[in-house]
C-alpha cells in the first residue's frame, strides 16, 4: 500500500519504521533530515509537503502535535485538501480538541475524502514495542479499511464512534493521568518533607488503594531516579490538558480538577523546564518544600533537567 506519513518525533518515527518494515510504500515529509535520510535509506520518498504526498498515497497519516498542526496539514494551502484526492484516507494521531478534529472531517468529507481521527496512548516505548491503543472516531468502513495498518501499530484499536469521539476520549484518558501526576507529585513531596524515605513511600503507595499505571511510570522511573529526560514533555501534557478544559467549557463542564493540575506544570515551564518530562511538574514543589525526592542524582543534575 501507498503510504504518507508527517510527524516523524519520538511518536511518529517509530510507527513509520513499523509500516516500511510491514511492506508499505512510503512517502514521507519533514524538516528533519535524520529522519528523512533514515527512511530513505528503507525505500521510503521524500516529498515537499503534505499536499505532494495525498497526490500520491491511498492513506495519510499525520502525528504531528497541536490543534493548529493539525489544521495546516489536512486543511491548509499545502495541506491535504490541495491534493484533491477523493480516495486518500485521512488519519490524525494527535491528541486535540473534538471541536477542531470535526471542523477537519466535515471540510474533508465535503472535497469527498474520508477522515478519522485516531489519537494514540502508550508513549515511545508503546510506539517501539508496537504496543499502542489506538481510539479511533470515524466511519465503520474507513476503520476497517485502517485496520491492517492500525495491527502493524498497536495491540488494541477501539472504534468509540464518529468523528471527534477518538479525541474525546483520549482526552478523558489524559485529563486522568496528567492530572494524577501532579497529585503524585505533591504527595511524594509531602512525605519526603515529613521525613519519610521516597523509596519507602513508594513502596506502601505501590502496594495500597493509591496504586495505578501513572504511579507505577513517574514515581520508580522518574522522581526517584532524578530522569526528566522527556518521553511526553511538559509544553505537550500542558496543550491536552488546554484541550481538555476547553472542551469542558463547551460542554459546560468546570473540570476544577484540571485547572489545579495546570497551575502545577504552568510552574514547571516558568522554572525552565518546559521541555522536560512530564514527571518535572515535582521539581517547583520540590524547590517551594526545599527536599528532593530521590537521592540518585546531583542538585546539579536536578536544575539542569
């Protein structure tokens, strides 16, 4: 199958290694040359612009960031809708708002091109491993046209419905884990501050009712082990969880939770640490309580993460 595929990042690169490596013509665009010279070498075609590789590809995938990305590559002057190719399938891996996902589908449909929106959960290692969820809002028939390729990507494909209710839940899923990251945060600062050891907290927090998947990645892995090296940075849980909060205002929902968690990691990216891991949302609490969670590392190596 004649492939296009933007948005080569820590997400992106690896999911486009998995279809080269399944037998699928690449066509690809990107301003990194890397990346370009990488696929390249694998068969895949460089071309200038999104709207030069609809030209030439039964499906366009996109994984590229924010809701604006998003716009540009399906709907602007070089995006995909330039190409006027009624039997490209279109699919976005980002996580953006439901509101912007169905502005994308609805001009698409009306050029005649099918859209689905399937934002992805599971991070690198998931994108390496081939491990993904994969939330998929859009047409039956589109959805099982993808699915061969969703298989060379991920473990599980859920079809929540039409388009914009793939992001709607990927934003719930987000809203919950960004969120439980910055209230892991505080409470692994609370207890440090009173004297307790942070692997010995972790320890009672891993084996009680405040166990789950986020406490499990961010505590061992990252507050303990000093490591914000960012496999989801600050800059991008800070524009899902924007995302999440617009579209609770729209729905005339508060979401009080999110604004609290917001102000956490608005603290982070003032404290320098906008392209740091998610798990950087401690390092201002950190520096308010004057303790350090974890004892691998540096104060030295803590200020430059």
């Amino acid at each position: 199958m004649r492939i296009g595929f933007v948005g080569l990042g820590l997400m992106g690169m690896p999911m486009a290694r998995h279809l080269v490596a399944g037998g699928h013509q690449l066509f690809i665009a990107s301003s990194s040359t890397a990346q370009l010279a990488e696929l390249a070498a694998k068969g895949a075609t460089a071309c200038a612009s999104p709207r030069e590789i609809a030209a030439e590809v039964e499906v366009f995938f996109s994984c590229r960031v924010t809701p604006q990305h998003s716009l540009d590559t399906f709907l602007g002057a070089d995006g995909v809708i330039a190409a006027g190719n009624p039997e490209v399938l279109c699919i976005d891996l980002a996580t953006i708002d439901p509101e912007t996902t169905t502005r994308i589908g609805r001009t698409l449909a009306g050029q005649g091109m099918a859209f689905l929106d399937a934002p992805i959960s599971g991070g690198p290692n998931g994108a390496t491993a081939r491990t993904l969820s994969i939330i998929v809002g859009g047409d039956a028939a589109d959805v099982a046209r993808a699915q061969p390729l969703f298989d060379l990507l991920g473990k599980k494909t859920f079809h929540m419905g039409p388009v914009g209710s793939g992001v709607m839940a990927k934003l719930c899923n987000n809203m919950i884990t960004i969120t439980t990251h910055a209230l892991l945060a505080e409470a692994m600062v609370m207890g440090v501050k009173a004297g307790i050891d942070g692997e010995r907290l972790y320890e009672v927090l891993s084996s009680s009712s405040a166990y789950s998947r986020t406490l499990e990645r961010v505590v061992p892995n990252h507050f303990l082990t000093r490591n914000f090296v960012a496999a989801s940075n600050v800059n991008s849980v800070m524009k899902d969880l924007q995302c999440a909060i617009d579209t609770g205002t729209r729905l005339g929902l508060p979401l009080r939770l999110p604004h609290v968690a917001m102000e956490c990691y608005v603290a982070a990216r003032e404290g320098g640490h906008a392209e740091s891991d998610i798990a950087a949302v401690i390092l201002p609490m950190e520096v308010q309580a004057g303790v350090q969670v974890g004892k691998a590392a540096t104060p030295a190596t803590v200020a430059g993460a």
